[in-house]
C-alpha cells in the first residue's frame, strides 16, 4: 500500500522575508505588534495555534526560549530563539504597557471593544496574505509556510535533525525528515546559534 503523499509547502528566503518586513509600517502598533508576531514566527517554527496561544510569561529573555504549553498533542516543549529579534518583541510589549492593554497574550488585539482578546489564526493568515501581495512575492504563503521556511533554513545551517524534531515538537522522526535527510544530535542551545535569523 503506497503511503500519504505529502505536499511540501512554498517557502521564503532571506531576500523575501526582507520584503515582507519592509511592507510591515512599524510607526502604528498594529504594525509594531505584526513584525513581532512573523519575526518570531520565522525564527522559532512555531504553528499558528501556538503563537496565537503564547502567553507574555512563557517568554524567556534570559535564557532565549519560549515555553510552548499545551501544544500539538498537548505537549509542552521549550523552543531556542536568536537574540537579534528580542528588540522587536519588547518594543511591542512596550506598546501594549503603553496603552494600557492587560492581557495574558503575547499577540493581542487592541482595537475597541476587543482589547486584549488573542489573535485568531484566521486573522494572522489574511494579514500575512496582505503583505505577501505588497511585497510583490507570487507564492501561495501562509502561516504554516512560515514554520516549513524556519524548519529548513535551521536544517541546512546545522544538519541537526533530531533537534529540529525537538523544536517543531514532532513526536515522530519521519514526520520531520518530510522535507529533510541527515541528523546528528546536539545540544538545542548550540544548534540555534549556527542559525542566521531572519
């Protein structure tokens, strides 16, 4: 019985991650809220769902991680991130300090009548769409695309499969070696140093 065929999904590089950022107007809180959200979901390989559901206290600035509760399979896990997008992150807690926004999510909403209620990942998806289009980039991408882009860059800079199975929070090896080929077990910290963030 042939097995499921599995459809690899578009990713971005560099250049084009480059491209989107630059479509993100970071003088307005939506767009200083939005460059943390894709600059951590690019850097981390976090799903949709679990950026939607981090909470500002499971991130760890210090030990540069983020604690994932209750992910896939209801699995916590604690995910390695680069230093270089802690700016991004602070300006927009920041922001919601600022205007007074209490919530226990990271990624919230601010407009009137919804302050402090989480994003949903149909809202993330429109917005990544939008910017996607501006930035002129004619690939079918979204959220998840964001997570396969992250999953292959870590790859080809460290050849670390096991970790990457650790940081996606695959319970099974197979499902990360969809799109990769060879492991040698490190250290997760030490892995995400070799790691150029986006």
């Amino acid at each position: 019985m042939a097995g499921k065929e599995v459809k690899i999904q578009d990713i971005i590089d560099y250049r084009e991650a480059e491209q989107i950022f630059k479509q993100i107007n970071t003088r307005y809180a939506r767009g200083k809220r939005n460059l943390a959200l894709f600059k951590l979901c690019l850097n981390t390989g976090m799903r949709v769902s679990e950026i939607c559901n981090l909470q500002t206290r499971y991130i760890n600035f210090d030990k540069l991680e983020v604690t994932i509760k209750n992910g896939k399979g209801h699995k916590d896990r604690k995910v390695p991130f680069p230093a270089d997008i802690i700016p991004y992150i602070k300006e927009w807690i920041n922001e919601k300090e600022s205007r007074g926004i209490e919530s226990k999510y990271l990624f919230c909403s601010y407009s009137k009548g919804k302050e402090g209620k989480k994003l949903l990942p149909r809202y993330i998806q429109i917005v990544l769409k939008n910017y996607v289009n501006r930035a002129g980039i004619e690939k079918d991408i979204h959220p998840h695309c964001l997570r396969h882009t992250y999953s292959t860059a870590l790859f080809q800079q460290s050849k670390d499969l096991e970790a990457l199975r650790r940081i996606l929070g695959h319970s099974r090896i197979q499902t990360t070696q969809i799109y990769m080929n060879h492991y040698s077990a490190t250290d997760l910290q030490e892995t995400i140093k070799s790691f150029r963030a986006f």
